[in-house]
C-alpha cells in the first residue's frame, strides 16, 4: 500500500491497529507516524516497530494520507477541531471512537472531508477482530479497499451502514463481554465437577473457538450444528433442554436489545 498512515492517540486498539499493520506488511514503519500526549509511550513505539514518532497531532495531519483517531470519545471532536487545517486536501479521516457520529465528525472537520467511522472489538487485540466500517459519500473505492485491508490486517472487517451501527455494538463491539461471561460459567462448571480451574478455562475457551470456527467456515446454520450434538436421549439435549427452559436465548436477546438502545441514546448525547 503506498499510502502514509498516521495514528492520533494509541491506545490497546490503536496499538492493535499498528501491529497488524506492520506485521501484515503492507505499510513500512517507515511511513507510519503515530503521535501521543506522552511522549515516552511515542518514544516507546518508536523503539518497538521503527515508525516515526511525531511531535504533534497536527504533524501526523500534514504527514498522512490516511489518519487514525483513536482517542477517547468524549475528546475526539476537540482533538479533531484542533488538527483540521493541518489535513491534506484528499486525506481519508478513521476514528474508532465508539458512538461518534459520521455528521458530529464532520461538523468538527468540515463536511468536504473523507471520513470513515470504523467499530472494531477487543479480539483485534489477538489478530481476531470484527471490524464494521462506514464511510462518508466522500470516500471512493479505493480509500475504502484501502482502509478494509488495514483493518484485516488484523482479523475481519465489512461495510454496513451508519444505520446498522447499533446492531454492530449489540452483536460484535460489545459481545466479547457476554462470551467471557459464557466461558466463566462453563468453567464454574466444570471446577464443580473437579476440573482444576486453569484446566476448565482452556477446554471451555477451545470449545468457544472451534464451534465459532464451524459456524464460519462449514456455512450452515448454527442450528443445523447444534443439532449434530445433540444425540437422542443424550447428554447433550439435556443440557439445551435446561438452557431453554432458563430462557437462555430470549435472556440473550433482551441483553442486546438492551445494549442497542443503550447505543441510540450515547449516540444522541
């Protein structure tokens, strides 16, 4: 990719961003400037990848033609506002910064700007993230491919609509929370049953990941992949039998619905 990246903020998703970028090799460290208020967290970074460790935000602005906002969200306007006569003319805008509107960011950069708004989750920490990207009317193809293998650099990404963003927080930037919630329970469990703990936790987490990888890679419907389980009369169905009567799926829904609306009303803030 012959584009220069640029990192305003790098925190734990800033960081993973940077690392699967590098690691993929499809930027230069060499063309990556990265700016934070510390300047032994920028000094750090230098000393870790080799990229360049900027003085200001406003000199990432000027370097870049793709920029990084990854700082918090109750800053990113003003932070924005501060660098926006420093942008390049054609330069593509990324914040990841959860609840922030395509129109807030424009208004803070101005609505001839490219902008992308990007959601990804905490497994991008360990090269397994999901990615929801949405891009202003500004963004061509190209800005956009560009901007999607970033991002798979480190996991997988998919365009959705501004409007789909909820539903991205119901099922994907806020879902690890509820699948470690999962794993916890099963290893309880399983330490009830005698497993030493450290034990439970690895069989539970294993059986997470390889039924998540079944789902992905076979297509076919997670209910067709249950019911291959679920033997007659067996250990199994026992066990779903339970999970239905404690209302396990409709529990799960609600707690989305709820994780929804919950963005709607942030984002309206």
């Amino acid at each position: 990719m012959d584009r220069k990246i640029g990192f305003i903020g790098c925190g734990n998703m800033g960081k993973a961003i940077l690392g699967g970028l590098i690691n993929s090799g499809k930027v230069a460290a060499s063309q990556i400037w990265v700016y934070t208020p510390s300047a032994d967290k920028v000094t750090a970074l230098h000393q870790q990848w080799g990229i360049n460790a900027a003085e200001s935000a406003e000199e990432v602005a000027v370097q870049a033609d793709i920029i990084f906002a990854a700082v918090k969200p109750n800053i990113i306007l003003q932070v924005l506002s501060n660098i926006n006569s420093s942008l390049n003319k054609d330069a593509v805008l990324v914040s990841v910064a959860a609840g922030v509107t395509l129109d807030q960011l424009a208004t803070a950069v101005g609505h001839d700007r490219k902008i992308i708004r990007a959601m990804p989750n905490t497994p991008s920490l360990v090269n397994m993230g999901m990615t929801s990207v949405t891009s202003n009317a500004l963004i061509t193809e190209e800005d956009l491919q560009d901007v999607l293998e970033i991002f798979r650099s480190f996991g997988e990404a998919e365009v959705v609509s501004e409007a789909m963003i909820h539903p991205v927080v119901g099922v994907s930037g806020s879902s690890p929370a509820y699948v470690f919630m999962f794993i916890e329970a099963m290893a309880d469990a399983a330490v009830l049953g005698g497993m030493p703990r450290a034990q439970a936790y690895r069989f539970a987490a294993q059986a997470v990941m390889g039924s998540a990888k079944m789902v992905l890679e076979t297509g076919q419907h997670p209910g067709a992949l249950k019911d291959m389980v679920c033997s007659p009369g067996g250990t199994t169905i026992e066990a779903v039998k339970v999970l239905e009567e404690k209302g396990f799926r409709s529990a799960v829904i609600e707690a989305i619905q709820q994780c929804m609306e919950k963005s709607k009303a942030l984002s309206k803030s």
